[in-house]
C-alpha cells in the first residue's frame, strides 16, 4: 500500500471519520437488539466488541498484568499509537505521565473469555472519589463502604456479559468494600452520581436531644407499629434526635435516629435516611 498523503482539514475528515463510524456503531446495536431472540447465536452478538480503531482513540484496555495495575487505572487506560490489521499497539497513560515510550500490543477481534481486550473510553477523566474514601451505596438500601477501586474495567463482564463499544454503555466507576459482609463483600458504582455513591456525611446539623420536624416520606420505621404510622401520618412529623451516623449491621444507613409520639403514651423509634 502506498504512503498517504497528507491533506488539507485533516482534523476535519478525522472528526468526519469517527461520526461515520458512530453512526454504523448505532446500526450494529439496532441490529443486535432486532436479533436478539435468536437464542444467542448470531454472528453479530459474538462479534459485538470487534471495531475498527483509529490512532488517537482513547480506550480502555487488558493486557500485560506485570503492567497492569488495578489500584492505578492510568496503567490499563490509553491512546491508540498504532493500528495493525487485528491489532492495536496502545500507549498506557501512565507512559504518557512518566514520557516512557512503553506500549502494548492488543488484539482487536476477541471473545470475552480472551484474557486481553481493548473497548473504547467515552468516560470523563475525572471522578468525584478517591480510594479509601468513606461513601455510601445504593444497593436497594443505601450501606456504608469504602472506595478500593477506581474504574474497575474487569467488572463489565459481570455486568453485562459484554465488554462497551458505545457511549452508552455501562464502564463501572468504583469498587467499594462494603462495611458489612452481608454476602457481599463490595458493590460496584456504575456512574459517579448521587443515586449510586455518595459521601459519607462526616458533619451533622443535629445533635442528640435536639427536637426536630422530619419528613415521614423518607423515613423508615424501625418497627412494624412505626412504618404503619409513618405512612398514614401528615408529611412531616415531630421527634427528637436519639442517635446521629448509623451504622449497624442489616440495616441500612442512616444519618439520623428520631424517637417520635405515636399515641401519648407510646414512644417508638425511627431511621431517618435524611434531614436536608
């Protein structure tokens, strides 16, 4: 093949290139949820993380596990440097941060049992989260954990059976170790926002003993008797503070523990998941 010449507008073509390329993504997809009720054996659905790269792409990759260091996702995320027919050589980003001239030789055309694989990165650079970081995650109920892991790429095969190929599709943002092994010793945040992670409040506005008007939609009874009336009671509801920052072991995280007057001669308490 002779050498290309270079043109006029290449970042032009280039950006026009990857909108083609998107676009015929769009179609696979469309075509792959049209045959899906194949029995899982059409030629789409195993060919589902071929694609064609371009140098430049930023992608996210498994190679080299002497490299590859799951505490330092810098190690196993990159800039395609070169394309090889069925392969891609890939500069990891740490390289790119210590000016090495390290690269790694990925095959394109996989199947997810294959130990290397390479997908692309629409992720943002950045998360809200570090490791070690004390947050709570949504698992149904919101428990109290710990950031271990930051993009855990590895992850996608249990999400989805499948590893991305477009923007839309999932890329967990954090392993978490749970505080409590209640059969599950992490849960994995699949977007960095609040309706999956958040941080552990470490400042309260209340204290014990002080008297308080809660909301009872977002409260949880802690006995039977409660929750009954907390959902045949008015919005809000008068208590006072018993306990601040719950964690025990079973029940979800609470910020705050409010004992409230069900009859006047009856006390009974009650988790609060917030009082904003």
């Amino acid at each position: 093949m002779g050498k290309k010449s270079k043109k006029k507008g290449g970042a032009a073509n280039k950006a026009a290139r990857k909108e083609k390329l998107q676009e015929r993504r769009e179609q696979q997809l469309e075509q792959l949820d049209q045959n899906s009720d194949d029995g899982g054996n059409n030629e789409l659905v195993d060919n589902r993380r071929d694609r064609e790269y371009f140098v430049g792409d930023r992608v996210w990759f498994k190679g080299d596990l002497s490299y590859c260091d799951g505490k330092n996702p810098n190690t196993y995320r990159g800039i395609v440097h070169a394309v090889d027919r069925d392969f891609v050589e890939i500069k990891p980003l740490q390289a790119l941060i210590d000016g090495d001239d390290y690269t790694q030789r990925i095959p394109t055309k996989i199947k997810p049992s294959q130990k290397m694989y390479v997908f692309p990165d629409f992720c943002d650079m950045t998360l809200r989260f570090d490791i070690g970081d004390n947050v709570i995650c949504n698992v149904d109920d919101w428990v109290p954990a710990s950031v271990s892991y930051l993009w855990p790429i590895e992850e996608n095969d249990f999400l989805q059976g499948f590893l991305p190929a477009t923007a839309s599709d999932v890329v967990p943002h954090y392993e978490c170790k749970m505080l409590f092994d209640d059969g599950y010793s992490s849960v994995t945040a699949p977007h960095d926002d609040d309706d999956y992670i958040q941080r552990k409040p470490t400042s309260f506005r209340f204290k014990v003993g002080d008297s308080v008007t809660f909301n009872s939609m977002k409260a949880r009874g802690n006995t039977a008797a409660a929750a009954n009336h907390l959902r045949r009671n008015a919005e809000w509801s008068d208590g006072k503070i018993t306990s601040v920052d719950l964690c025990e072991e079973g029940l979800d995280y609470a910020v705050y523990e409010c004992s409230f007057k069900v009859y006047s001669s009856q006390t009974l308490r009650d988790h609060l998941f917030s009082i904003d």
